[in-house]
C-alpha cells in the first residue's frame, strides 16, 4: 500500500531526523478572520461562521449564521405541508437573526438597511407578511413595503408609506395601492379615511358614480350638504326611510318637503298594501315611524294626499266609518286605488244588511257595488303588469321585463300560498321574495282577485237573501199585525207605500243583479246559476207584488234608478240564459220559472223575445201533464197568450188556465194571479168585438191601463180574439175553492220561494182571493152578460161564511144586486195610495153628459198616447214603443139599456193552429255563428297553451306580444312597420333585456361581495367589476335609446320601459359620450 501511495505521489516519505512539518500548531485570529472572509465569499456560510468564531468576530460570526439559515431554508423543498411549514419555519429563524444584524449594525447604515432588506425577505418567504412589511420600511424599501401592506389589507399603513414617500416609490404601485383603498375604505364605510384619498369632492363623486357605490356617495353628498341630492340616491336604491329623513331636513325647501310626501306615501302604499291586516300593520314599526313623519308635513299636504293619509290613519285604527266616507270620496275624485283599498277593508267587517231599512239598504248595496266593480275591474279589465297604481295597491314592482317581485307581506303572497298547485315551485330570493313571470303575475292576479271577489259576493248575497228590505210582509201590510216569531220580512205600513217606495225595492234587487253579475259576466263559467235563479225571481216579485197594496209594473219609473239601464241589459242576459238551460225537471218550480222569465223577456225584451221558442226544454218530448187535449203543449199556448201576436192569443191563455188548475199543476200563485189580471184586463181593454176598436167606457184600474198601454197594446194583433173568455170562468171558479180550503186542497199552488199556500197564514190565500174577486168582477162591470154577472155573484156569496175583511167587501153587496156590487168593484181603489180606477170614454163615441163615479177618474181620449199625456206619463224607457194609430170607426150610440154580449159557447174554442204551435228548427245562418264562435274559442285555448312563461322564451313571448299590440295600432296598412316589429325588433329587444338583466344581477352581486370582507386581489377585481359593469350598462341605455329614435312615434312600449335607466343618480354634467338619459337602480 505504502508503494502503492508513494508510486502515485499521495504521500510524502519522510526519515527520523529530517525537517518534518508541525502539523498540530495553532493559527492565529488574523488568520482565522482571513479564512472566515474567504469562506463567506465563497459562500460555505457555516465554516466561515467557525473562522469568525475562532477569530473572536461574534458580529461576522451572526451575520454568517444568518446567512447558513437562509441557504439552509432555501434547501427545503415540497409542496406537502410538512415541508411548507419546515421551510417556512426556517425562513423565520433567518429573518429573525438578519434582524439581530441589522440591530447591531450601525443604525441607518447601507448594511443595515441591506440586513433589513433580507429580513423582510426572510419574513416575506415566513408568510409573515406583516412583518416582513415592517422590516421593508425600515429597511426604505417604500414600494415593496406597500405591497405587502396592501396585501395584507393594512391600507392603513400602506396609505401612509404612499402620502410620506410617494416620490420614492413606483407610481404604478402608488395608484394601484390608493385605488384599492378607495374601495376597501367605501365598502367598509370608513369615509372619513377614504375621502382623504381624494384631492376634491368632484373627483371623489365622480369616482363613487363610476363604480355605483351609492351608499358612500349618498354619505358623501349628505356631508357637502346635497341633502335632497343624497336623498334621491337613497329613494332610487329603495331606502325610502333615510331619503324621507334628508327630504325633511330641508325645512325652507318647498320642493325637497313635497318630494317627502310622495316618499311616504308612496313606502305607506307598500307598508300598507291591499289585504294586510290592521294589526299586522299596527306591529310594523317602519310604517308607524312613517306615520309620525307625515304627521310633520300635514299642513304642506294637497287634498287628495291628506285624504290618501287620513286613509291609512283609519286602516291602522280600524275606523270602519271613516274608511266608508273616505272609500265614496275617493270614488267621486276617480281615485280608484284608494277607493279600492278603503272599500276592501270596510267590507272585510260581517255585512249587517239584513236588518237594515229599505233607503239604507239601498244606499249600502249601492257603494258594494262600487266595491265590486272597482274588484272585477282590477281582475278582469287590468292588466297588473302594465298598470303602476295596481302595482302600488297590490306591492309587487318590476325587476325585468319579464319578471315581477312579489313580497312576503302581501296579500298576493298568501294567496299564491294558497292557490299554487301541488307540485309547483316558485323561485324565491333570500328575503322570501316571489320572483314571478309576466304569465304567472297575471294568472296569479286574476285567480286571487276572483277567488276574492267571489268569496266577498258569496257573503253580501246571504245576507241580501236575508234581507227584510227585500221582501215586506204580506201579512203585516194587510192586516196590521204578524204574529210570525222573528218574522224574516219587513214589517211595512200601508201608509208608507208609495211609488218611491215601489222602485225603490226594484232599484234594490237591480243593485244586487248588478253586484252578482259582476262577477258572473268575468268569470266565464256559470256562477251562481241558483243565485241567478232566485234574484229574477225576486225581481219579479217587485216588479209584480203578490197584492196591489205594494204598488205594480205601472209604477215602475227606470228614470229614478240610475242602474236600470245597465242592469236591464244584465235582467235580458240572465232570462235567456235561464231560459236556454231550463228543463222540465224538476217540475216543482218548472211552471213558475217558465211564466217568469216569460213575463220579463216580454217586459225587457220583447223584440228578442223569440228566443223563448228556443228553450232547453222544447229540444225534448214534454211530460204528459204539459199536453192537454188534442196534443196540444199547454207551453206553446203560454207563450203565444202573452205574446198577443195572434187572433188565438188570449184564447191559447184560457186554455193554459183550465188546464193548469185542473190538473193540480204546481204553480206559483202569485204568477198566477198576475196571469189572470193580464187576460181579464186584455179582454176589456181589447174590446168586445175583435179588429181595430178601441175600447169605450169601460172602468179598469189605472194600473191595469197602463200595463196594457205600455207593454201590451203596441205588440198585440189588431184582430185578436176576445169572445171566449168564458173558457176561463170554471178554472177561476175551481181556483177559489182551492184558496178557499187551503191546507190539501191548496198543495199545488206555491207561495214564496219554498212554501205553498197549505201551511202559510189565512190571511195569506184571503189576500189572492180578493185578487180573484176584483178581477172576475171586473170583468163582469165591462162585459154587458147578465149570465157572467149571476155566475159571480153567485161564486161571490159562497164566501159569505168566511167572514174575512179582505173580500167581504165584495161578499155582502153581492147578495143585494149586481149594481151595488159593480159600484163596491168600482170604488174599490178610491181609498188606495198606489192604485186608482179609471174610466175610458173614446173621443169618437164620448156621451155629451158623463155621469161621474165616485173614487173613478174619467177620461176622453183619441189614442193610446192621448191617454199617457193626460196622466202626465211617457212610455217606458226600456221598452219604448210608439201605438200605433188605430182608426174607430162612427157607430151609433147604444140603447139606455146596455146591450149585452152573446155568448159562444157553442163555437169551437180549440180552434188554435196546431201547426203553429211548433219549435222551429236552428237556421243555417244560426249554425254558422255557432261553429265560429266554437272555433274561435278553441284557437284561442291553443294559443295559451302555447305560450311559454319563464325563461329566454317568455321573455320573447312577452316583447313580442307587446310588439304585436304596437302593430295593431297602426291600421290596416302598417307597411314598413311590420316587418320591423313583427322581424327584428322583438330579437333586439329579447338581447338588449339580457343584457340589462345579466349586468344589473352582475352588479347585485358584486356589491353584495364588497359588503364581506375580500383580500386586496378581490378588490383589485371586484373594482374592475364595478366599472365594467356600468360601462356596459351605459352603452346598453345609448342603443336601447338609438333603438327607440329610430323607432319614431310608434316606437314599442318595451324601449321606453328599457330606457329608463335602473342605476338612479343624481343629476350632474354629463360626461363625454354618455348618453342623457338619467340612472336607475
């Protein structure tokens, strides 16, 4: 081995004796300090740390031990977290002894600062960026200590390195370390720290509207004192509160004080929207403050802002009278939204119309009606999407075109709850709010509305069906006493009856066919058919009281009641509809129902009355009980009886009557009665002999007269058969003994709605055989029969026993002789308030001398006409009908003695044209209409089942729906137009709302981040968020605007919606290249 070293020179050989080398001698510290130097520039760090050490130089020694730590720690590598901490634990034990060299430098030296400089480099490496900031400011390295400050999110620091030492620092770091501090400073609301960064306040407002920081810009134009600039920023991003409270710090401003009104109330009107409940609201301390606020500025207010506020002092205080006289008021001024809001909350309290007299009744229906009309207004005829005042009643607003919020405080919140079907889920924000489309807003609108109205109609009309103003007692009215316990009719005096009362209690019933039809002319469905049912025949029981004491159709005057004209037309609609779905079962009621709506459609519509021939039940064979002999439809020759319009006419009647009290049908026989005044009176005024002759010195009521003139006469065939009258004496005779006996005997014959004459009152049946009486008597005083005249007043005496007041006034002179019977029948009405008998004397054939008749008013006449101008009266409105005029020819005087009438019982009686008596067939013309409305009906459910609802495509259905609406208004030749809006546009529209959609939610949501704590980096890009944001938002409102112009006058409804800006500022000098139009949102 020793060769082996030797041969390769790796060893040197040495003898004893020879000059060997020391090699255990010591170095000295010079030598040491030398070494260490060489050894620290060629950076072996720890040797060199030996060197110093072994030279006594601990300041080197640290500064090489510094210097090992941080080779040691850059000698850590991974991404694993045990390897991360390591390293970054070893950074800071580096940084920490660079900092003791740096201590022990000379203070503010170049190696010191060197020394600080590689400490905070160490701490920066640590991710102990705070103090690695630290060291880099002491070390003067002023713009990488501003970094890490900025960072870290220590604007504090970082803003004051940049004001101390700007000039030393990069500028780019400098405006990038003031930017983001802006942000940080006006997101965190520290404007006293972020307005510093400002060199003046335009730049500092300019910066604020750049990004839309409207908070802090409303702070800041409060602090400059731009109060009613600071409040319309505040009022435009929906903090109405703090907008009122700087609108009202501005005593001496007119302007600033009225837009603090519109501010409360407009935030009352969403506070205290319709539905809320009082004591929901009396809990809402915003609105109770609100309430306080106005009550500063009660003096500034207009009439119609004090009413509004008066209005909401009386919801919040449960004032239901106030809320009535406020609910009119608003009415008369056609403030439909207060009216509305008052009415709903009036007539949320028990209806009490029960008990009520007939004037107040009157008066309480007549503002219900309002009510509901204002309700099937904003239901049916409003759309709510385009209308602001319903928007405000109800509290939901527009967020998109094409998307409405809904919040949880409002009433149509709830009933969404309540209508939504199963399985459907709406889309909701955090705060609960219901984000609706344009289809779903309306559906939801028109449902809850009509499900409302029908709830609140349900309530009024079983009350009103209570109602004893509707219906005054039969017995009271004539016997002056009831002994019926909590009898559910008016107790009236004669003495208070008169016409005003008449058409009062018609006005009454046309009042509650009106508030039923307001619903029902809506809702497209058959509502209430049974209501609709009852309230005709109500109505005809006004129109034709089951006694003359309560006046009859002649009082009826339509000019004293302002709803007659409308509700006539509704009185035609629900007599034909009735009249379409009525069949023959159930039978009951099916006579009384059929002369009824017969008796009205002659009354109201008499030209159209040939729809009666079309009834639901000719489409089917009738029931035997219908047919009398020779197959003869007792219905047919109903309708022609009253329709006068052939010779047969009154004939067909007589045969209905015998037929009907024969054969025990079920009849109303208040209907009845009405029918049996109608033949007797058109057999007298009708003449004794058929053709042109007008009637002459004959006696009848003046009720009867004017029936005859104004409904009948001008309808009637001039040849119209009178001589077979006697048909109608054995039913009349038969009719008695029924009244007469009642309980069994009188089943059949119905009084009422539910009740027939077997278990009601006697004096109720005395009442119809007075009726009876009077009209067979005269009968008897104006047909010259001495035969009919024995047969009544033999029919009369046979009640002699029955001893009642109400026709033993006929009874006892009956058994003396027929002219102190006939002068009893004649005088009966001299003590009437509502009735008068009236004796005619034809101009032509007048006797020179008249005898007067006590309690009979005489009159000479020429025509029909002649006849209303002497009782002072025209021809009813409705039904105005000229009489035609009709020639009497000369004859000769009759003897003193009357000559009387002949007899024609032998003649056929039956001789009535069976081939008439038919229903015709529907006509082709019939058929078509039919099959168009059918079709029309079915393309329009194809097309809203087509339309689509949410999303990129109910939007578009939404634009190009409105577009479409555009075109129809142009004519019939838009040309141009045409294609613009039914091509183009409605796709620039649907781009142009997504864009304004997608920026404003881009906005929402970075303002909502900037309210979170964010690092530097987020603001950095939150900022450029903002900008970007309202840069496109500006470019969107110059092309919706150029869109709009190009557009010219018939520019779409949707870029004039789009064209208000939803970013809300306030006003200040336009910048270059933006466009006028003011900021919302």
């Amino acid at each position: 081995i020793k060769i082996f070293w030797s041969n390769k020179d790796l060893i040197n050989n040495y003898t004893p004796g020879s000059d060997a080398p020391h090699l255990a001698s010591s170095s000295t510290r010079e030598e040491w300090a030398a070494e260490g130097h060489e050894l620290f520039n060629a950076k072996h760090f720890s040797q060199a740390k030996h060197c110093f050490d072994k030279a006594k130089l601990p300041f080197q020694a640290s500064i090489a031990n510094a210097y090992d730590l941080r080779a040691k720690a850059r000698t850590v590598i991974g991404t694993s977290r045990q390897n991360v901490l390591e390293r970054r634990s070893c950074f800071a034990k580096a940084a920490v002894s660079f900092e003791e060299c740096a201590q022990a430098s000379k203070p503010h030296s170049k190696d010191s600062r060197t020394y600080l400089r590689i400490c905070g480099e160490c701490f920066e490496q640590a991710d102990q960026k705070y103090r690695a900031a630290e060291m880099f400011l002491r070390a003067k390295e002023y713009t990488h200590a501003a970094e890490l400050y900025r960072d870290i999110g220590k604007f504090d620091e970082a803003v004051k390195i940049v004001k101390d030492h700007e000039d030393e620092m990069s500028p780019i770091i400098v405006e990038n370390v003031i930017k983001l501090a802006r942000l940080a400073y006006f997101s965190n609301h520290q404007m006293i720290k972020a307005r510093k960064l400002f060199d003046s306040v335009e730049e500092e407002v300019g910066y604020l509207k750049e990004r839309d920081l409207d908070l802090a810009l409303a702070d800041v134009l409060e602090e400059e004192g731009r109060f009613s600039e600071a409040a319309e920023l505040h009022y435009s991003e929906g903090r109405k509160e703090q907008a009122i409270e700087l609108f009202l710090r501005r005593t001496e401003d007119k302007a600033a004080l009225r837009r603090a009104q519109e501010c409360i109330l407009e935030e009352l009107w969403h506070r205290i929207s319709f539905g809320v409940d009082p004591k929901v609201i009396r809990l809402d301390s915003t609105a109770m403050r609100l309430m306080r606020s106005a009550s500063r500025l009660d003096a500034t207010f207009t009439e119609r802002t004090s009413k509004e506020l008066s209005m909401f002092k009386a919801i919040i205080g449960a004032q239901t009278s106030r809320l009535r006289e406020l609910g009119s008021e608003f009415c008369e001024m056609g403030h439909s939204s207060a009216a509305m809001l008052c009415l709903d909350r009036y007539f949320s309290q028990t209806l009490r119309i029960q008990d009520m007299a007939l004037v107040d009744a009157v008066n309480e229906l007549s503002l219900f009606y309002t009510y509901v009309d204002l309700l099937s207004a904003a239901a049916f005829r409003t759309d709510p999407c385009e209308d602001a005042p319903t928007a405000a009643l109800f509290g939901f607003r527009r967020i998109a075109e094409n998307e409405f919020l809904l919040p949880p405080n409002t009433w149509l919140h709830s009933a969404d709850l309540e209508l939504r079907p199963e399985g459907v889920v709406r889309t909701q924000d955090s705060d609960y709010n219901l984000r609706l489309s344009v289809l779903e807003l309306r559906r939801l609108f028109c449902d809850a509305l009509k499900g409302h109205l029908k709830q609140r109609i349900a309530a009024e009309n079983d009350e009103c069906a209570r109602g004893k103003a509707f219906l005054p007692c039969l017995v009271f009215a004539v016997s002056g006493s009831c002994k019926r316990p909590e009898c559910p009719e008016a107790h009236v005096l004669p003495s208070a009856i008169h016409s005003g009362y008449y058409n009062m209690r018609v006005r009454l019933h046309l009042q509650q066919i009106l508030i039923l039809q307001s619903l029902r002319e809506n809702a497209h469905e058959d509502v209430e058919r049974k209501g609709t049912k009852f309230w005709l025949h109500r109505l005809y029981e006004a129109l034709h009281p089951p006694y003359p004491i309560f006046g009859s159709i002649s009082h009826l005057a339509l000019s004293t009641i302002p709803e007659a004209p409308k509700a006539l037309n509704v009185v035609r609609d629900w007599v034909r509809t009735l009249v379409y779905g009525r069949e023959y079962h159930p039978r009951t009621n099916f006579l009384m129902d059929v002369m009824r709506t017969a008796t009205l459609a002659f009354t109201f519509d008499r030209s159209q009355s040939s729809y009666l021939r079309d009834a639901a039940y000719f489409r089917f064979p009738p029931p035997y009980i219908y047919i009398r002999r020779g197959s003869h439809l007792i219905l047919h020759e109903l309708l022609y009886s009253m329709s006068g319009a052939r010779t047969w006419s009154l004939t067909a009647g007589f045969r209905f009557v015998e037929h009907v009290v024969k054969q025990r049908l079920s009849i109303n026989i208040g209907v009845l009665c009405d029918f049996v005044d109608f033949l007797c009176s058109s057999v007298i005024l009708c003449g004794d002999h058929p053709g042109t002759i007008l009637p002459h010195d004959v006696i009848v009521p003046h009720s009867w007269l004017l029936r005859f003139v104004n409904y009948d006469f001008p309808h009637f065939n001039k040849g119209i058969q009178t001589n077979y009258y006697h048909i109608l004496l054995a039913p009349i005779w038969d009719l008695l003994e029924q009244l007469r006996f009642g309980r069994d005997y009188a089943e059949n014959l119905l009084y009422g709605i539910s009740r027939n004459l077997s278990n009601v009152p006697y004096q109720v049946r005395h009442v119809f055989i007075a009726r009876i009486f009077r009209a067979i008597g005269l009968l008897g005083c104006n047909i010259h029969n001495s035969s009919l005249r024995n047969d009544i007043r033999k029919r009369m005496l046979s009640f002699q026993q029955e001893g009642s007041p109400l026709f033993d006034r006929y009874v006892s002179p009956a058994g003396d002789s027929w002219d102190k019977l006939a002068d009893i029948i004649c005088g009966s009405l001299k003590n009437d308030n509502m009735d008068k008998m009236v004796q005619l004397f034809h101009r032509s054939r007048a006797p020179t001398k008249v005898c007067a008749l006590p309690g009979v008013r005489q009159l000479v006449y020429t025509d029909f006409t002649d006849i209303r101008a002497q009782l002072g009266l025209t021809a009813p409105t409705s039904t105005q009908a000229n009489s035609p005029y009709v020639k009497v020819p000369q004859r000769k005087e009759p003897d003193d003695e009357a000559k009387e009438v002949e007899e024609t019982a032998g003649e056929d009686a039956d001789a009535i044209p069976a081939q008439e008596m038919t229903t015709p067939d529907a006509t082709e013309r019939e058929i078509a209409a039919a099959s168009l409305f059918q079709r029309v009906y079915r393309k329009v459910l194809r097309h809203r089942r087509g339309i689509a609802r949410r999303g990129t495509a109910g939007l578009h259905a939404q634009i190009h729906a409105a577009c479409l609406k555009e075109v129809s208004q142009l004519g019939d030749n838009p040309g141009l137009y045409l294609r613009l809006f039914l091509g183009p546009l409605p796709h620039i529209l649907v781009c142009l709302e997504t864009v304004r959609i997608d920026t404003l939610s881009q906005k929402k949501k970075t303002k909502d981040r900037l309210k979170q704590p964010c690092t530097p980096i987020e603001y950095g890009a939150l900022g450029d968020m903002l900008t970007q944001t309202k840069y496109v938002f500006l470019v969107f409102l110059r092309v919706i605007t150029d869109t709009a112009h190009q557009q010219g006058e018939h520019g779409c409804r949707q870029t004039k919606r789009a064209s208000q800006s939803t970013f809300c500022v306030p006003q200040t000098p336009r910048q270059k290249g933006a466009p006028e139009t003011s900021e919302r949102g």
